[in-house]
C-alpha cells in the first residue's frame, strides 16, 4: 500500500477521531465495526453495512466497513495513500476551517486539509475514507431505523435539546450530507489529495439521526485525539459471513 501506513492503526485513530466528538454526549453508544480489505466493485473505494441497531433510542451497535483492495478511480486520482503516521496531519501543508451562518451562529460546514505532499498526492486518503465509512456506521445508514424515519425526508430537521434546532440539513446522493457549499466529511465525493476532517455539520447531523446530546461541535487542536465513554470498538476481520462484499443495489457511490 503506498504510504505504507496499516488498515489497523488508521482505523484507530478514524475511531478515537468520532470519539472525540461524542465523547460528551447522553448515554452510553457502544458501536461494534468489522472491518477489513475485500474485493469490491471497482467504482468503490470502501462501503459500510449496518449489521444491527438496538437500544432506546436505536442506534446502530454492529457494522461492517470494507475496503476495496483494487479500486479503479478517475484520473488524476491513482489510487490510496495509507498515512504510515495517521496521528499528525504532515503530509498536508495546508489547514482550512470554514463556518456556515445558520441565523442562530455560525456552524463550522468543514475541516479539511489539503495541499498533499509526497505519497499523499492523486491519492484517496485512507484515514479520510475510514472516517467517512465509521460516519455511515454512525448513522447515514439506508437501513438505520433513524435514518429511514428522518433522513428519507430529504431534510432532515434539527430538533432541541441540540443546537441550531429548527435548522434543517439536507441528503442527498444516497445518505449524504448536501446543501452546504463548504466541504463536510460526509459528503457524496471526496476530495483527492485532501484529507476531510469531522465537520461541526457531520457532527450535528449524526446527532440528530441518533438522537444524541451535548455533542462537541466547537473545533479540536489540531493533531489532537481524544478518548471518552462514547467507545467504537474495531475488529479486524479477512473475511466474515456478516460482511457482504458486493449488493449492485446499494454501491451505487465511490464511499
Ligand atoms: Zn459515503
């Protein structure tokens, strides 16, 4: 894998990232990954199955992430940079932070490096793409009960006691974040040669699907992870019945 950088220790720091965010939150939300390296379609760089959701309110408690070990992606981009130190953010020179004013305050819409040197540059950041995948197992799940009661609206209307209620977030592309001219990590393309970062947005919006409080939307020291109650706990796997590798229905996107 070019950069050299391991599925595992990405998949780490992916999970202490999300952590980070809803380290503050209600409740205790248990998430259970597998993940690993398949063969997938070629338009795929990775694809995220809900396995099972449970608890009051549900969310989502087991998933499956895989990993296309031979995409095909569309020039210029050529392929996947695995970071072989996922905990700094050296390979990208720039740092941009952009807000959105929701009326009530301003809402940070995007985290995103950029300016890739060395292996990092055409390629598909790994760590980005883990991230994505752990944000649909974290809600933005066609299956997802939450999502299917609130997200199939196309709007999905953010409610007290979260901030910015009565804002309203769009989806699109399969479940995605739309409508926001700044550049989410859960947005339908990725950026190459970049590397997206959890926005506030992508934060608000898995908080309202998942019916959680007290989220951390203000903005991380950079090159900084945290560890809280709120734990996703990640599992290596080289093949599991649970993990369907192909469904035409459903891999419709690149992530
Ligand atoms: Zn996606």
């Amino acid at each position: 894998m070019v950069g050299g950088g391991q599925l595992q220790e990405i998949m780490q720091v992916a999970a202490e990232n999300w952590e980070r965010v809803f380290k503050s939150a209600n409740g205790n939300w248990k998430l259970t990954i597998e993940y690993g390296w398949a063969t997938l379609v070629g338009n795929l760089y990775a694809n995220e199955r809900m396995v099972a959701e449970g608890g009051n309110p549900s969310r989502i408690t087991h998933s499956c992430i895989l990993f296309n070990n031979a995409p095909e992606p569309f020039a210029p981009t050529v392929g996947l940079f695995a970071d072989p130190t996922p905990r700094d953010n050296s390979e990208f020179l720039t740092y941009t932070s952009n807000a959105v004013n929701m009326g009530d305050g301003w809402l940070n819409a995007g985290r995103v490096f950029s300016d890739a040197a060395g292996d990092a540059v055409n390629r598909m950041d790994l760590l980005q793409a883990a991230m994505h995948e752990i944000g649909h197992a974290l809600g933005l799940d066609l299956k997802y009960s939450g999502f299917d009661t609130q997200g199939n609206r196309r709007l999905v209307e953010v409610t007290a006691p979260r901030p910015f209620a009565g804002s309203a977030i769009l989806i699109a592309n399969g479940p995605h974040i739309d409508g926001f001219p700044q550049t989410p990590l859960m947005i339908e393309r990725p950026l190459s040669g970049a590397r997206q970062m959890i926005s506030g947005a992508d934060v608000l919006l898995l908080a309202q699907l998942g019916s959680v409080n007290r989220t951390d939307l203000t903005e991380p020291s950079l090159d900084e992870n945290g560890n809280g109650n709120q734990s996703i706990a990640t599992s290596s796997v080289s093949s599991s019945p649970t993990c369907p590798t192909n469904d035409t229905t459903t891999d419709t996107g690149v992530w």
